[in-house]
C-alpha cells in the first residue's frame, strides 16, 4: 500500500478492495466499475485504469444490464449510495428479482471519507446523506429488500476492515446472479454474508432458453413468400374499399387481396386499416391501392370498387366514390341501396357457403374481381390458400367464388355498365 | 436473389435491424411500436442475440447503451411517451459517443394524447429532446421497404459516427402493410464501428481532431477506459478545463457536419420546373406525392421535395429550392415543426405555408391541394 490505510478516503479503500480482484483468473475478464458518485481521482494514481462507467446517478444498474448481456464474463461492481439507490430503486429491484449477474456495493449513509475519521477528507468526501438528513432519515434498507427478492448474494462489510471487505466482494462476484454488499463503518452492524440464494443467473438462463432457436434462425433469415417482382400487365391505380362492422373478416379480405396483387400479380399493392375495436361490431374498413407503378398514398379516400357492408358504411363511404366507380352493397345489411349500387348477398352467400358470416370478405373479394381487372380470380385462390386454415379452404374458396358469380349475374341483368 | 414479402412497417423495422447486425434489444412496449418489440423478442433468440422487455423506457435505453458498449449492436423501440423518458440517457450515449438506435413511432401527444392514431409531433425533440447542444441523426421512412432500409442505415451511421441515430416512423408507415423486396445478406452494405489498431496502453477512447471519431474499444475486454457523462478528455476522463471543453465543442460539431455528404438523404419529384414545392417527409409524403400527380394531371407546376434524413436537416436543399420556387407547402401531422425549419431556411425569397394536423387523422391529397390552389 503507497498510503496509509487510517487517512485513506472511501475511494482509494473501495477501488483497493476492487483490484484485488484483478487477477480473478483466465476465463474472467477485469472488473468494470459503475459509479455515479463524485471525486473519483482520475486517473487511479501507479495503477492500469479501470474500465469505470459514471452514468446518470441510479441508471448505472440498466446500464449494467446491458452491459452483462454483451460481456457475461466481466464482474460488474456498482457503487452507490442513497442518492442513487432512491433514483434507481425501479431498476435495483427488477435487476435483483431477475438475479441479473452484478454486484452491489451500496454505502450506508454513514459511510465517509475514511475508515476512520480524518477530518479533511470527512469534509471533502460526504457521500452520505446530508447531517440534517441523517437526523430526520433513517439510513436506506436495500438490504433487507433485495434479501426478499431472494437476492443471489447479501452481505455487509465495514470499511474498518478492507481485507475482509475486499474477500466479501470476491466471494459476491463468484456468486452466480445479483449480489449486493452493504459497505457500513459502525463496528455494531453485524458483518459477513447475510443470506444466500442458489438460482440461475439471469442470461445464463436466457442463453440456455434461446439455444434450440438458433438452428430455426438460419434458415428463417431474410424469410418471406417469394413472389413475383413484376408484372408486364398495365395496371392503372385501383383504389378498393370493403367496409363493414367487425366479425365480418374485412382485414383478413385485405390482407389476401394486397397479398394477391402484391406478391400473386407481381404488381404493387398497399393494405391500410381502420379495423375498430378489438371486439366484434364496432366499424371496421380495409383500404387496398393495387397498381403497376409504386402506391403513394395509401388511402382509398375516393374508391374505384367499394364493397359496403354496413348500412353505416355505406352512408360514410358512397359518396365519396369516384366518377363510374363500383359500388357493391349488401342489402341484407344495408337496407336501402345508395344510387347505382349492384346488389349482392354477400352475407347470406357467406352463411351458405361456410356457416359463418366472417366469411362476408371473402364473398366480397369475389365482387372485387368481377369488378375490377387489378386481380385475377387465380391469383385471389393462391392467397386465400395460404391465408385460411387448411381444412377451411375449400369453403372459403367456394365463397369468393359465389361472389364472383353472384356480381357476374348482377351486371349481365342489370343496368349498372 | 431478393425475395418479395408482404409486411408492415414496424415489422420491416425489425427485419432491418436484425439485417444490420442487431444483437440487442432492451424496451417497454408501447402502441403504435409494440409490433417491433414482439417480432425481435422472436428474432433475436434464433440469431444469438437477447432480447430483454425492461422496467421502464429510461433502463431500455440505459440498457442498450451498455450493451453497445460491450460490443454489440443495440436498439430499442418506442413511442412519445418512453421517447420522453428516454431523453436523461439519450444525452449520455451522445456525451459518451456510444453508436445505439432509437426507433420512435410517433403518435400525438403531448403525454399519452392518442395512443393508436399517427402523428409527426416528436421532431423537434428528436432533434432538442435532450438537454444541451448536441448532434443527432433522425431518419424518417415513408415506405414499408424505406422502414427496412433506414433501419439498417440507421445502424450503419451509429456506428460509422459513433452517435446514437433515431428512427422516426410514424404510424402511416408502421403500420401500412405492403410489398418489400428483403435483399439477400450480401447485398447490403454493413458498417461495424472501428475498433482500435493499437494496444490497450496507447489507446484513447475519444480523439478531439475535427471531423473525425476514435476507434471504440469492447469495454473492459483488453482495453480499460473511463466511459463518463461528464465533459471529458482524450482518455475519457472528466474536465472543466475550457480549452478542452472547447476541443470537444470542436470535434462533436464537426464529427457529422463535416460527413453530410454521407449523411443526408433526400428525394426530389418534379422539381425542375416547379412554381409550388411541396416539402413533406415520412408517411405524409405518400400524400404529397399523390398530390403532385393529381395537380401535375391539371397542369399546376407542383413538385415534392422529401426529406429521408431529417436531422441534420437538407438545408441547402431547401435554400437553392427557395431561390427557385414561388411558394414552399409544408404538410406534415403536427402544427408546423419542419416548417420552421423551411421557413428560416427560405429566408423570405419564397412563402412558406404549412399544413398541419394532430387530430390522429393522416392528411389527405385533396387537403394538401386544397392549400396548394391557394
């Protein structure tokens, strides 16, 4: 030692206890030590620096989280004191109650400037909390919480004795998770280890976890259908809007009919939603912007084929319709037609086909392509295939078909050209 | 052989971080983000990388400052609300130089304002969010396909500039589902932080010479140094010695504004002949460019100019084009934060009007037009 150990400061007499623990073998590297506490002498004079991290006061604990997962085999000791414990009590606990590998050396409050007592250092180093406060506060009990959270390792050491504090570190580093050291120089406290749980080290546990993933991720990487680049057809923008009420399965219509222009067509395609509440009933809409050039804006504000299942939808949505657009409409669920709008059971013709009235999308992407020539009726099979349960498929297909039909025999018998 | 897929825009998000390198993700979940968290709490265990939902967005972006410190790439994902929160150890991953990405899908606040609906209001904080001069680099997408590529130039600027860079969706984009071309690994251009040529002794961990950014040494793994929020030295350790408060000064203005070349990105649509330009960025420039086709369809001389890096801003984009152009419209889902910026840059040559919403509703071409038509 180059100095005295009774005028030593709360520092020299930590980072001592710390460097002991430099040689801690080959498959361990150096500790790194995280403080935010002030008058660390930079640099540590006649030794090799310390990796040292002095984050905002408390935070130094996330940090260390961090840290431990890119360097596992690194010690991690924090020092800290009531100050910092309060700002990051948040991250103490969830580190401790997670057993996430690092130590803490927290100083109680009425740990200062020396192991004993000098009065110069006494007034340069207070680390504790102010006189008036110590009065009126009691010292912080971490302890006593992180010794409830089944922390790894708890002890207490006195600064009065570096030797043993610094042996108590080193057996707190070699324990497998979250430890913590109070770090008192009352003689009446008692000393050594406090309580000791045996669970596993946080990541350690992670990487155990992860490791059958890892064969799934190689051949997962860069995943996705493959589908067409481009298309040589001449698509004009098309924008589509279906809009009903929940449980009527106008996301998923979305997602097949982008997906079969996008990926089946080789064009391009956009999907944007306003699919209401979670809950069935509520308003629900799909927007679909298919074409042979990149889609800007992604709205179907003014549609070119609108498929209105809702008589909501339909008051909302029908005149904002583009000049000769489409208009389908359920009259089951409509009531009273908008001007020009072809008539089609879709509901019903879901009900027919699968049971189920969620299948209302799919009737209605069989309207969108009888109706418009930015999807091919093949295209839209491939896309409900891999987008239906396997055993519902042929139903589902059947209802898109029905749709198809229903709006074929509309326009032949109407006067909707 | 790139392969199309169909996504939205957080999942492209996640996707091209993972492309660039990402092994580590610390965050809290939060609507219109949590899609990014989900997918890499998936992604990241199957490439060998942690993937950790943290006890607020403070230690996720503590977190990830020492992970990056520790060697590898890291990111976290939010929205207004944790961007807030975000903002005590952003200031210290920029004091420290440590590369990080920040994924911020705005929504309107201000506080937890509308937690579903799309918004642009966190620019000036993404530029001011932390306290002190400081530089920053944001990236906004407007595409799904950008949401992949910016991601992963995200990275690749952290790491080139030793800075953290924010990317700043918004919910048009994060949420918007359409078709990606996903390139193959080998495709893309991968840029990993310089670690240092010579041996722990002759090592600095920060060098103040203009322009340019010390190699960053994995902490505590060979090579020892002194990481510190305070104002430091060469070798980290802290300083109120003005003269070397000023070398820093010097290297933190200079490491990105001598590199804009490199930085910034912008893309113009029929500008050449423009009276009226359009300057929108993010999702509401699907809008402005929808906009420019119909005006162009009626004959009114309109053009598009989009920011893609919006900090540091394109300002001598905007100057020339202010010089050029009668009128400059500035759409964007906010009261008008970039258009301050175009406004200060155009200087009075051309007028500058904006058009502005925080109602949770995306701003549509007719609105846009509406403006333009006067």
């Amino acid at each position: 030692m180059s100095y005295d150990r009774a005028f030593a400061t709360t520092w020299q007499l930590l980072l001592d206890a710390i460097c002991t623990l430099m040689g801690l073998g080959a498959d361990r590297d150096p500790p790194v030590v995280l403080s935010s506490l002030p008058d660390l002498p930079y640099p540590v004079k006649g030794r090799a620096p310390l990796s040292f991290i002095q984050g905002p006061p408390g935070r130094n604990i996330a940090l260390a989280i961090g840290l431990h997962a890119a360097l596992p085999k690194a010690p991690l000791i924090l020092i800290m004191n009531a100050d910092s414990v309060t700002l990051g009590t948040n991250h103490l606990i969830h580190a401790a109650r997670r057993n996430i590998g690092m130590t803490l050396l927290l100083l109680r409050s009425e740990v200062t400037a020396t192991a004993d007592g000098d009065g110069d250092s006494l007034d340069r180093m207070r680390w504790g909390l102010p006189a008036y406060q110590q009065i009126i506060e009691t010292a912080p009990t971490p302890l006593d919480w992180v010794s409830a959270l089944d922390a790894a390792f708890v002890g207490r050491a006195s600064l009065r004795d570096p030797d043993h504090l610094a042996a108590l570190i080193h057996e707190a580093v070699e324990a497998s998770g979250f430890s913590v050291i109070g770090v008192t120089a009352e003689a009446d406290l008692q000393l050594g280890v406090l309580s000791r749980t045996e669970w596993p080290e946080y990541f350690t546990a992670y990487r155990e976890w992860a490791r059958p993933f890892q064969q799934v991720g190689k051949t997962v990487l860069g995943k996705g259908k493959s589908g067409l680049h481009k298309s040589s057809r001449n698509v004009p923008r098309c924008e589509v809007r279906i809009a009903g009420f929940g449980g009527q399965g106008v996301k998923l219509a979305g997602t097949v009919l982008s997906e079969a222009a996008g990926l089946h067509e080789g064009l391009w395609a956009t999907q944007r939603g306003d699919y209401g509440s979670a809950t069935r009933g509520g308003p629900s809409m799909v927007d679909v912007v298919i074409g042979s050039d990149p889609i800007t804006y992604a709205g179907a504000d003014h549609p070119d084929v609108l498929v209105v299942l809702s008589r909501g939808a339909a008051q909302r949505y029908a005149g904002a319709m583009k000049p000769h657009a489409r208009l389908v409409a359920d009259p089951g669920e409509v009531g009273a037609l908008p001007p020009g709008a072809i008539p089609v059971p879709v509901t019903a013709l879901a009900r027919e086909h699968t049971g189920k009235p969620i299948a209302a999308g799919m009737v209605s992407l069989g309207c969108v392509a009888a109706l418009s020539n930015a999807v091919s009726l093949e295209s839209l099979r491939q896309s409900i295939a891999e987008h239906v349960p396997r055993g519902a498929v042929a139903k589902n297909l059947a209802a898109m078909e029905a749709g198809y039909a229903a709006t074929r025999r509309a326009l032949e018998g109407g006067a909707y050209a | 052989m790139s392969k199309a897929s169909f996504m939205h825009g957080n999942e492209a998000a996640a996707e091209g971080a993972i492309a660039a390198g990402c092994r580590f993700y610390a965050g809290y979940p939060i609507t219109p983000s949590s899609e990014i968290a989900e997918i890499l709490s998936g992604r990241l265990p199957e490439m060998g990388g942690v993937f950790i939902q943290m006890e607020d967005e403070i230690a996720s972006m503590a977190a990830i400052i020492g992970a990056s410190l520790g060697g590898l790439k890291s990111a976290t994902a939010t929205s207004g609300p944790g961007f807030s929160l975000m903002q005590e150890n952003l200031g210290f991953a920029v004091m420290s130089e440590i590369p990080c990405v920040i994924i911020n899908v705005q929504r309107v606040g201000p506080s937890t304002g509308l937690p579903t609906k799309a918004a642009q209001g966190d620019v000036m904080q993404a530029r001011w969010g932390t306290h002190g001069d400081h530089p920053i680099i944001a990236l906004t997408p407007s595409s799904v396909q950008e949401a992949f590529m910016l991601a992963v130039r995200a990275f690749n600027l952290s790491e080139q500039f030793r800075t953290p860079v924010i990317l700043l969706m918004d919910a048009v984009v994060a949420q918007l589902k359409e078709k990606v071309e996903i390139p193959d690994p080998g495709e893309l251009t991968i840029i990993h932080r310089i670690t240092p040529p010579v041996p722990p002794r002759e090592y600095k961990p920060f060098a103040f010479k203009r322009g340019e950014v010390a190699p960053l040494a994995v902490f505590g793994h060979g090579y020892r140094y002194h990481v510190t929020g305070l104002m430091h030295n060469e070798y980290g350790y802290p300083t109120e010695d003005p003269e070397v408060v000023s070398q820093w000064w010097e290297h933190m203005t200079t490491k990105l504004n001598d590199h804009l070349d490199e930085i910034l990105q912008w893309e113009e649509a029929q500008l050449d002949d423009a009276e009226i330009a359009l300057v929108a960025y993010g999702g509401t420039a699907r809008a402005a460019a929808h906009a420019v086709t119909l005006a162009r369809a009626q004959g009114l001389k309109l053009g598009l100019l989009r920011p893609i890096t919006l900090w540091p801003f394109p300002e001598a984009v905007v100057r020339r084009m202010a010089e050029r152009v009668q009128r400059i419209v500035v759409p964007e889902m906010n009261l008008g934060q970039i258009r301050y910026e175009v406004e200060r840059l155009s200087a009075g040559k051309a007028a500058v009007e904006g058009v502005n919403r925080a109602d949770g509703l995306q701003i549509t071409p007719e609105q846009i037009l509406e403006k333009v038509m006067g």
